[in-house]
C-alpha cells in the first residue's frame, strides 16, 4: 500500500522522536511491501518562530491531504510570554478542532519488565491494560466565552465547559464499541455531584447504554477515579471522559507504566485522517540531547498503522518489537533505574530495528 503521512515535528524533543519513528516507518514498509511518503509542516513554537502563527493555513492543508498525521510534541520555555499571547500548544488544539479529532484513545499497558519503574509497587501495577478514552474538542479546552472580565471591580477570568448531547453521544458511543472488543467493561467518569455538564453527560452515558447490553457500565467521580487509578488500576478496561479530566487522568495513569515517555496516543474522528502523538510533552530540559524516549511514539506509529491504515500485522510486529527491547532490558533515561546502562534516541531505535529484522 502506499500511503502520505504528514509529519508535524513541532518542537523540542518532538523532532527527535519523530525521527527515530520516520526510520522505525520505513523499515515496516521494506518489510512488507508498503510505501510511506512524507510531508512535513510546521506546528507549534516551531511555526511561530517562521510564520508568527502555531498553526498555519498550510499546515491544516498539508494534514488534510494525508492519510495520516504523526505528531512530536509542541511547547517550551521559549514561548510562553509571546508579546500577543499567542501559545505553541494553540497549533495542537487547533489541529484536533480543524481535523474534528473527537476522540482521543490513551492505551495504557503495562510492560512487566518495567513494573520496577513504576513508583506503585509491583503487584498494583503489574499486566495493567486499560484504555483511556478522551473527549477531544470539547468541554472547557473550546467553550465560549474564555476571557478576562472584570468583575466587581476587578480582574476576573471566565473558562466555559459546554458540551452538546451530540457531542457526548458520539464518544460515549465509541467507549462502548471499544469495550465490547476488549473486556466489555466501560467507566465513565464525570463530576455529575457539581457540574451540570456532567449531568447530561451522565444522562446521555445511560442512553447509550441501551444499545450496548453486553458491555457492564459504572459511573465514577473524577476526584475517586483519579484515586482508584493508583489504587487499584486493573479494575479498570475502559474510562470514557471528558477533554479535561482526560488529560488530567492520563497523565496520572502513565505512572502507572513507568514513564510518561512510554504512552502512545492516536486521535480520531468520523473521517480520515487521524492525528497520533506520544502523550508526553517537548521535555525542554532534554531537547537535542538525544536522549528522549522514542517508544512512544514509535506505538503511536504502530496506532496510526492499526486504526487508519488498517495494518494489523505490521502494527502487531511494531508493538511486539517495542515489548521485546524492554524485555531484553534496553533503556533510555527516563525508565532506567539506577546502574542500568542508559541508551540514547537513536541507540532505542536501532534496537527496535534489530528485533524487527529477526
Ligand atoms: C495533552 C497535552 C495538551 C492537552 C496540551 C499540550 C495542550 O497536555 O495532549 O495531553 O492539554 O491536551
Ligand atoms: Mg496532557
């Protein structure tokens, strides 16, 4: 098959990463006959240091002519007080609403050779495999209005969080379908004692539910699920949320692996194409040191060639590569423990590459 991936590198670490996946890619592609072709477009801090503007018109075009979007990270010190409030991170949000990435899928596996990374003891952590799946353009990341107001004299700041039923609907619906493959469990977790927001969404949560008999549902708070996911993680097969305590959640459960540089994400919507990104940030603390992790985004990779290209064997032999390296007791910064050689960006790579050949 032939295929156009636009790469949006963005910046620090992103572009390392993406790298190391590009050549992860091609091999794939050697091995079984496929073509790969590149675009690359600017995001983020990157795109506001060339074009004053974290998403162009060119980049949304250059996306939207591809099969499939494959995402570093954006953001960094650099950035932050830019004279007209313009953000790295406007170019993510931005993408996700103009390619309306609605759903945002954060797999959360365990490698038993990693459980000693983990802050939690062993026996919590050990084989956990949940999916989180994140609401992505809605909630208070898009409501309207978001300003500065001044309220009884004084300064005062508004976010809205605002969800239509619709847009609940559709991704409480994927939750279910995606339970009904794995172990047929859904949680859905809002904070239906304060919002109203989560009302409806709890109301829409059990709509839904009719149509899935099969799939076992509870309902959890946010402030319990954000507790039960260090404290028993393995109840857990599917949590469908909104945009923010998505975030907020997943963050959390990447711990639960070890390193946040070991979570893979893809964002899909109705229509082609999807956008995969490693959950991690641009770790400016480590830019072009080559030190980052790229495993994360390499399982991204392997989500883009498993949910967009429908490779299923090829995305298998990516996830099988990456488990046998950690196996094997290779290891970048971030996951090694104390004495462990350390290996680099490319070093990681070669050694994904290694196992792929065999
Ligand atoms: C993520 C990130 C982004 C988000 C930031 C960089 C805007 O934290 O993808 O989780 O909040 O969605
Ligand atoms: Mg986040």
């Amino acid at each position: 098959m032939n295929k156009t991936i636009t790469i949006l590198p963005g910046d620090g670490i992103g572009l390392e990463v993406v790298k190391a996946t590009t050549v992860v890619l091609d091999k794939i592609a050697d091995m079984y006959g496929h073509q790969f072709d590149y675009q690359y477009a600017d995001i983020g801090g990157a795109a506001i240091d060339k074009h004053e503007d974290p998403l162009p018109q060119e980049t949304i075009d250059t996306c939207k002519k591809s099969d499939g979007v494959l995402l570093g990270a954006v953001g960094g010190p650099k950035w932050d007080n830019h004279p007209k409030g313009i953000r790295p991170e406007q170019g993510l949000l931005g993408i996700r609403k103009e390619l309306q990435l609605f759903a945002n899928l954060r797999p959360v596996t365990g490698h038993e050779s990693l459980t000693d990374s983990s802050t939690l003891r062993k026996e919590v952590v050990d084989n956990v495999d949940l999916m989180i799946l994140r609401e992505l353009t809605g909630g208070l990341y898009f409501g309207e209005p978001q300003e500065r107001r001044q309220v009884d004299g004084e300064e005062a700041a508004v976010d809205t969080m605002q969800y239509k039923k619709s847009e609940i609907e559709r991704i409480v619906r994927q939750g279910f379908e995606m339970a009904k493959l794995r172990r047929k469990q859904l949680t859905s977790v809002d904070k239906a004692n304060v919002l109203e927001s989560s009302r409806l969404w709890r109301e829409t949560v059990e709509e839904v539910k009719k149509d899935y008999p099969e799939v076992e549902l509870d309902h959890m708070l946010v402030d319990n699920a954000a507790m039960q996911l260090i404290r028993d993680p393995k109840q857990f097969d599917v949590i469908v949320t909104e945009n923010m305590f998505g975030d907020i959640l997943s963050d959390e459960a990447s711990m639960l692996t070890g390193s946040l540089g070991m979570l893979p994400s893809a964002s899909i919507g109705s229509t082609a194409p999807g956008l995969y990104e490693p959950v991690h940030g641009s770790a400016p603390d480590i830019a072009g040191e080559g030190k980052a992790n790229p495993l994360a985004t390499i399982s991204s990779a392997a989500m883009m060639l498993k949910y967009s290209f429908d490779m299923q064997d090829e995305a298998a032999a990516i996830d099988r590569a990456v488990a046998s390296v950690l196996t094997n007791g290779h290891r970048t910064g971030d996951i090694a423990k104390q004495g462990e050689t350390v290996l680099s960006t490319e070093e990681m790579t070669e050694k994904v590459l290694d196992v792929l050949k065999n």
